[in-house]
C-alpha cells in the first residue's frame, strides 16, 4: 500500500482536525449504547455510509477520559477485530472500534474509514488523547502503522498482528509510538516480524513482538491480553494510569515466564524475557537482577548455538521465498506460462506438503510458511494482476496454483470459475463453481450479482447451481 507525500499531508490534516473539533453529540446518544458488548454497527453520524463495530467497557461513563482502541481488518469485519480484543479491552478498560469499512485495497479506502471512525468516535465519547491506539491484521496491521506514522506524536502504540510496517515505510528513528508485534508461527509473514524486532531494536525504540502457534489470523486472546499489558506497562513508565498493584503482577507474570523458557531450555526466548523485562520495568521496580540473568545468558555457548540454529533456518527459508518467488514471477509477461504439471515441481510443492504434515517440528513450520506464501502470492497478488490486465487465462492459471495449494478453500474455486467465464471457457466455470458449492459456499446473492460470471447467467447450468443455493452469507475473497 503506498502513500503519495500529497495523501500524507492529507491524512495528518484530516485526521488531526477531527480529533477535537468537532461538535460532540449528545449525551443521550451515548447513554443509549450498551455495556459490555460488541455493537455490530455503529453509523458515523456525519457518514451513514461509514460504520464501526463498538465495544464499551463495563465500567465506562463520562466520569474521566478513556482510552481507545481503532482496529483494521483487511475485510472490514470490525466485528471480528473487536471480538479479538474483548475481553482484553474489559480487563483493562479500553473503548474498542473496529471499522466495517476499511479493507485491503486503495490507502484512500482505509484512510476515509479511518477518519470517519476517529471523527464519530471523538464526538460521541470522553476520550483520552494520551492513550490512543490502533491495531490491525495483515493488511490491516499496516494500515495501523501508517496512520500512527502520519499522525506522529497523536498515537501511542500500535498492534501489528500478521504484518509489519508499510512496505514504503519502514521505521524510523523518528517513529513517535511503541510497537507491539503478534504473528503466528506458521504465518507467511513470520519472517517479516522476525526481521522488524532485529530493526526495532537497533533503533532502540520501545517495541515486543510475540509469536503464537498458529497461521495467518488475527492472534488468539490471552495474546491480546499480553499487547494491552505491555501497553499499560509502558503508560505507568510514563506515570499516566498507574497501578502499583498491577505493576506487581504483570512483572511477576513475565519474570514465570522467563523462567519458564529457561528451564525447558529455550535459552533464545529466556534471554529476550529477562532482557525485556529490564527495558520495559526499569522505571518502575527493581530489575538490577533480570539485567544481570539476561548478560549472563549471552555469555552461554547454549544461547549461542542456538542463535546459529535460528539463523540458519532463517537464512535457507528466505533463500527457498526468493527463489519461489522468482519461479512464480518470472513469467508473468511472457506470452506462455509453463505448464501447471512442471511449475509445480518446480516449486517443489509435493516435497512441501509432505514435510508440512510431518509431526510438529520447525522443517514442518518451514514448509506450511511457504507453502502459504504460494498460495498467497497466486491467489492475491498474480491473480490480481493478470485479472488488471485482462489477460484471464493467465489469471485462471494462478488460481491454478493456488487451488493446487489451498483446494479445500471455496475462494479459489469460485474466483477461478470467475476468471474461466471471463476467458470464455464456460465448462471450465460451472465445473469451477460447483466445486466451490461443494467446498461450503453458500452466497446466491453474491454469485446472481457478480458482474464477472455476466456470460454464463442464461445457462441451464448456472440456474441449478444457484437454485441449490440459501441465501446465507459466505462471500468468498476476491483478489
């Protein structure tokens, strides 16, 4: 997602000019919203095309100010960023708002959803505007930090789960918020994450980054709970909000923690414990003893072996992503693409698949991670493009691969049918879009309105299909 130094200007204008200015609504209006659960959809008041899911604490009341939260997901499912940190946000007493609008897409999208939000927000409820902060999901995750990065000084902290920074953007000495980092274990963009602390921390910028076992997702709760903490830890260093009860207990929390990766022999995760420990409760307790655990270890020959290990898994994984990459990409203007057959082996899928359902161990990590970057880098982005350039027979192929890839997933089935249609090849879509029935998909509406299926509406084929059909809601993913 890139931004012209004319957009910049203009989000920070935008933004900024919103925060206060405008006028509040009335106290009623708040009253009326609920307490302790997750309104689905909140309009904007000044934009009814523009809408937020809403969570308010249990507690809250216009009795001092708040602190929020605005969260991205690349789907505008706010509902499903804010169920994310529920319970996070009701232990800690923040405001979440989740935009039903901003997606992965044009930077314009996201930046009027999130003005809009930010405006409603602002006006609807007493908010703190020393505990501002924004969170999102892959794509969204950069939308998060892009907004932070052009409104400098006027966010906190950011929580980038599944994603890092905007690929234009990378950070700064300059940045003015902390960073907070969650990525799965098996995500396509671990490597990304692992690749910002290393940078963050040579900034010497306030920054965590957590790794939860699990794909590409939004991260599951108690590891949001942990991203809120680490947010209340910094806060109470800056002596906004503090707790001494609860400085206690986060520290006592993280130093089990650390503990506990020593003695199961993880001396990697140990030693970043106790050194994070000292950065981030140095203004606040006692952590001459956690500095002192944390040099020790970086004396160990165990930790450095195990250093080497990491880096040398990291180092054979980038190289396999480049040269994937380059086997996906390298064709994409010749006039004939490979066949499907010796792409593959090329890309040694087969071998991939094996080691991916191998017993739990980094080599099966290794191979689910690019086996996911594949999928995506056909299904969104090759698939995109060609789609962008008319040429849908080479679209269709990409969604070959990620079929090939992914083929219990509907979205695949589904934009491939769509891509066939468009080329021409009717067999090939109802095939396509029967398959994706099968697959779970359930949306009538979605496939009666879909511009990119025009030629195959009177076909006796597409009727069936469709008459099998409810009218529930499962739209698929379109690149």
């Amino acid at each position: 997602m890139r931004t012209t130094s004319k957009h910049r200007a203009l989000c920070c204008a935008l933004i900024l000019a919103t925060a206060g200015a405008a006028t509040p609504l009335s106290a009623r209006a708040e009253e009326e919203l609920p307490r302790g659960q997750i309104v689905d959809k909140l309009e904007c008041a000044a934009d009814s095309q523009q809408s937020y899911a809403l969570y308010l604490p249990s507690g809250y009341a216009r009795t001092h100010p708040w602190p929020i939260l605005y969260l991205f997901d690349p789907s505008a499912n706010g509902k499903r960023a804010v169920e994310t940190f529920k319970k996070a946000a009701e232990t800690y007493g923040f405001i979440l708002a989740g935009s039903n609008n901003s997606k992965n897409g044009p930077w314009g999208v996201s930046l009027a959803a999130a003005q809009a939000m930010w405006r409603d927000a602002n006006r609807r409820f007493l908010l703190d505007d020393k505990r501002v902060y924004t969170s999102g999901w892959s794509g969204g995750a950069r939308v998060a930090t892009n907004i932070a990065e052009l409104i400098a000084g006027s966010v906190a902290g950011v929580i980038g789960c599944g994603a890092g920074f905007p690929e234009d953007k990378p950070p700064t000495r300059d940045i003015k918020f902390a960073y907070f980092g969650l990525i799965g274990n098996t995500d396509f963009n671990y490597f990304e994450l692992y690749g910002l602390g290393q940078s963050l921390e040579k900034l010497n910028l306030p920054y965590r980054i957590e790794v939860f076992a699990g794909p590409h997702q939004w991260p599951p709760e108690p590891y949001t709970l942990d991203a809120l903490e680490w947010m209340r830890i910094l806060e109470m260093d800056n002596g906004i909000a503090k707790d001494e009860k609860l400085i206690d207990v986060l520290l006592e929390k993280r130093r089990a923690r650390a503990k506990e990766a020593e003695a199961a022999g993880d001396l990697v995760a140990a030693h970043q414990e106790y050194k994070a420990i000292a950065r981030d409760f140095a203004p606040l307790r006692h952590v001459d003893d956690d500095a002192a655990r944390a040099a020790e270890l970086e004396k160990d020959a165990r930790l450095k072996k195990q250093l080497a290990a990491e880096e040398k898994v990291i180092n054979a994984e980038k190289g396999t992503l480049e040269r994937i990459y380059r086997s996906l990409d390298g064709f994409r203007a010749e006039p004939q693409a490979p066949p499907l057959t010796s792409l593959l082996q090329e890309l040694h899928v087969e071998d991939l698949r094996k080691k991916a359902h191998q017993p739990e161990s980094e080599e099966s990590r290794s191979a689910t991670r690019l086996l996911t970057a594949i999928w995506v880098r056909s299904f969104f982005y090759l698939s995109q493009d060609a789609m962008e350039r008319k040429d849908y027979n080479r679209a269709a192929y990409y969604l070959s691969v990620a079929v090939e890839i992914r083929p219990e997933i509907y979205d695949g089935w589904y934009n491939r049918a769509c891509a066939w249609a468009l080329a021409g090849n009717r067999k090939k879509a109802l095939e396509d879009l029967r398959t994706a029935v099968e697959r779970g998909y359930r949306d009538r509406a979605q496939m009666e309105s879909d511009s990119d299926l025009t030629s195959l509406r009177g076909d006796e084929h597409f009727q069936e299909i469709l008459r099998g059909l409810s009218n529930s809601s499962s739209p698929v993913t379109k690149p």
